[in-house]
DNA sequence: CTTTAATTTTGAACATTGTTCATTTATTAC
DNA sequence: GTAATAAATGAACAATGTTCAAAATTAAAG
C-alpha cells in the first residue's frame, strides 16, 4: 500500500529537479566558479529562499550535479567496455573515452574534481560510491589481462592507472600548461596506455 | 650609477615580503580555500587596504606564494638528480621527491594547482616559466635515456610522465578517494615509473 | 463549502567577503 | 621649514551565501 504522492510532494519533487537542471546548465555554460544562488533560482523560477528547502546549501545541489555528470560518464563508459572485448584494446578505449567526455563535457567534468566540500565535512558515502564505478571499469580489463593477480594488487594497480590517466587529461586540458591540439592528445594518451602495459606485462613474465 | 633605495622603497619592500609571509602561512596552515584578506593584513601589521598598495589583488598575491613553492620544489629536484646520476635511477627518485614534497607540504603544494585565475585572465608568463623547470628536470635523463629522440617526442613524453606521476599523487591525496598510507604509495609510486620506464624501452627496441 | 491547521514559499535582512577611495599620515624635495 | 609627493588607513561599497519572520498555499476538519 503505497501513498499518492500529494500535490505537495510533487511540486517539492518538481523544484529540486528545476533547480538541479538549472545548477548542471550554469556549471556547464559557464563553469563551477561562476555559479550564483541568484542565477539558479532565477534559471529555476522560484525564489532565492527556495534552494535552500530543496537542498541544505550549494555544496549539496554541486554535488548533486556532480552525481548526473559521473552517471553519464559511466555509461559511456559501460558502453566502450561492452564494445571492446579484447582487455588491451578494452583499456585503450576506456582512456580514450575518458578524454573524450572531458573534452565534450569540460566544465562538468572539471566540476567533478574542482569542488571541495567545506572545511571538515567530508564527501557523503553516497558519493564516494558512484567514483566507484571508474574503478570497475578499469579492474576487469586488468583481472582478464593477468587473472593472477591478488586482490591488493589489482586494487593499487587500477587506481594508479586511473590517476594516471586522469593526470594527463587533467594537466592537457588546464591553461597553466601548453594545451596540446585533441587529435594529438588522443594519439599520446593511446601510446602511454600502451608503454604502461607493455611494461606491466614486461616486469610480470621476468 | 644605481640609486640607493630610499626609505620608501625598503618600507613598501617590507610590507611586500610581510604581506607574502603572511599569505604563505596562512596557505601552509589552513590551506588556499580560507585565504582572507583581513586574516593577511592582520598578520603582515598593516590595515585591510595596504594589500591593495603592494598587489594587484589576491589573486596576485597567492601567485607569488605559488612561485615560492614551485622555488623550493625545484630547489630539492635538482639537489636529487644531482644524486643520482643513471638516468633511470634519477627519473625514479625524482618521482619519489615529487611525492615527499607534496606530502610535507600539502596546502602550500595543493595551491599551486587549485589556484584559478579569474575568468579570462591569464596565467602571467613568468609564472609559466617557472612551471617549466618541472619539465626540465624529467626531459634530462629521458633524453640521456634515449638520445635519439626527436624534440617534438621528447616534449610530449616529458609531460605525460610528469602529468601521470601528478595524477597517482594528486589522486591519492584528495578525500574524494580512499586515502593510501605514505609509504605503500611510495612503493606504488616506485613501481609505477618502473613499468613506465619499461614499456617505453620496449616498445623502442622493436 | 468554510474554517482551521500545517506546510511551503518568499524576499528582505544579515554576515562575510574582496575591493575602492577620500582622508590622514609620512617621506622627499626644495 | 615648507611645499609637494607618495603611501597607509579604514570606512564604505558591492557581491555573495544563508536565515527566518511573514505571506501564500495546501491539506484536513467541520
């Protein structure tokens, strides 16, 4: 016996979603740094008080905004590793995908990383859980590529491979640096993958 | 024939170096996110508006600290190739160092890359300079390495490196992600350029 | 349908910031 | 010693996130 969601709910419902859209189209107009509670509240229709009854402060609707951006990098994602059966193939696509979505998506993906919680609040379990799934993706390649590997292993070496590969995204795509034209970028970042498993796959059979 | 400084010049110095001092610490301690105006005139002795008579803005400011600890970060990469003369050797231990250094001081560290220009400001182009001292330090020993590489591919591997080390320790400092202890990431770390270094031999003598 | 109670929405007010600028103070030049 | 110049001051301003008493809306009761 489920209740009727009454008026009430569904308008309630019916804010945070204008506000959670309006936020994500700020974040990805104009960037995390920009964002204003007046502009999103305008963007949403409601009043400046409103955000605050459908979302305890910004940080929580950025984090929010930030939990659609790491879904729809997971189904790309998802997507590539079910294209790519072949381990090696399937690691050099989930890099190249990866760069792909940060160039398609850039001040969403920034976002991800940009925004710091609070001083001493930390990042809800919930959240934590949903980065998660980058991990995943990363692991099986690699627990097909050498299913000898120990648990500890294949956990130290997925989260290295994905730091890596987030590095070089992450400084290519920054201004303090030299940007680098995306066709080549793409072409550097599938040499690196492949250096990186040649010399896993080296320093394994020795 | 210079001109001495007169009394002005050396007390607009003082204030200057009182002011840096003062952001510096306030960095070190509390980190960039709490950086406040009136916390660094309170400190430097002198009243709210003095910063504006000795920096653009804080912005400004926070880009002379930076360039302090981009210094001393040069400073202890250098003294290390100095050590460690055998290239594969040195680009390891320079690895390391990148990581204790980003350890032993990870606010004024943190800065360096959180720090945001204003919305279409540039990065100054001493401040890039200096940036590139980092790449300086990776490329010698690549080159000694492999001396027949072209310019143009001694750059890109340069930063993929320099950008991949970045990422594992960027990476695994943030709260975002499970938190690894000190010493297994130097190991991971260790490892890590190993391979790097591996896979790129071998995929040269082929 | 009215009336009352509960809930939500509102936006003015507040607190905290970075930055400016007329006034005051200190230094230099004559 | 006095006038000209430069620097230091801190009150005032503008921009921002957040709160909360009042108004408006919705639900429940009669």
């Amino acid at each position: 016996m489920k209740n009727e969601p009454t008026k009430r709910e569904l308008k309630k419902q019916e804010l945070k979603e204008n506000l959670l859209q309006a936020a994500k189209n700020r974040i990805k107009n104009n960037g995390l740094t920009s964002l204003r509670a007046r502009d999103i509240t305008t963007d949403a229709g409601c009043a400046l008080g409103g955000l605050y009854t459908a979302y305890d402060d910004i940080d929580n609707l950025v984090l929010h905004v930030n939990s659609i951006t790491l879904n729809a990098l997971g189904t790309e994602l998802k997507a590539i590793a079910a294209n790519h059966k072949e381990p090696v193939e399937r690691l050099i696509e989930l890099a190249r995908g990866y760069l792909k979505f940060a160039c398609d998506n850039h001040n969403l993906w920034s976002a991800l990383f940009d925004h710091k919680m609070a001083e001493g609040v930390a990042v809800p379990e919930w959240h934590l859980a949903e980065h998660a799934m980058l991990f995943e993706q990363i692991a099986m390649p690699l627990a097909q590529l050498n299913p000898e590997l120990h648990e500890a292993e294949l956990t130290t070496l997925t989260r290295s491979i994905f730091a890596a590969v987030h590095g070089i995204v992450s400084i290519s795509l920054q201004d303090r640096f030299i940007a680098v034209p995306r066709k080549e970028l793409d072409t550097q970042l599938t040499q690196f993958v492949e250096f990186l498993i040649k010399g896993f796959e080296a320093s394994r059979q020795q």
